[in-house]
C-alpha cells in the first residue's frame, strides 16, 4: 500500500520548547491526517467531476483521475502552509 510521508520536523509535534517569554507555542498538526484529507478531497473531487460530466469513458476517468491528483496535492501543500502559518500566531 501507500506509504505517507515522514512528518515534517517544522510542523510535526515536537516535545514543547519554552519561547523567550516563557509561553509555550501551540502544538503543530499532524501531517497523516492532512494527507488523509487531501487523499479523501481528490477522490471525491474526481468522483463528482466524473459524475457531473455525464460522460463514463475510460478517457474521462483518466483525465479527471490525473486532475484529482493535482488538486489534491495543491489542497495539501495549500492546507499546510495554512496551518504552518496559523500556528505562529
């Protein structure tokens, strides 16, 4: 099956660091459910393009297969740096 990613070391949880004032900075997400996400977003992407083109040939299910893809890779890395940015407030 696939294999996930390692975890990110920036955004993976890591043991708490005490910041310069003292104050603990929030805990970074992690990375296994984003992908699992971002796995689940392109499946039913493509499945809805799919069902919603009305056309059911092997040609549209590889266009939108590879189009799903890319979407749920960009919704990860978009998703990422999203959190990644939340979490340094």
């Amino acid at each position: 099956m696939f294999a996930l990613a390692k975890p990110d070391p920036e955004i993976a949880m890591n043991e708490p660091v005490q910041t310069q004032n003292g104050a603990q900075p929030k805990p970074q997400p992690d990375m296994r459910r984003l992908a699992a996400g971002s796995i689940f977003f392109a499946v039913f992407w493509a499945l809805g393009m799919i069902w919603w083109s009305g056309d059911y040939s092997v040609t549209n299910f590889i266009m939108f297969g590879i189009t799903g893809s890319i979407v749920g890779f960009a919704w990860f890395w978009w998703m990422k740096y999203f959190m990644k940015r939340q979490a340094r407030k």
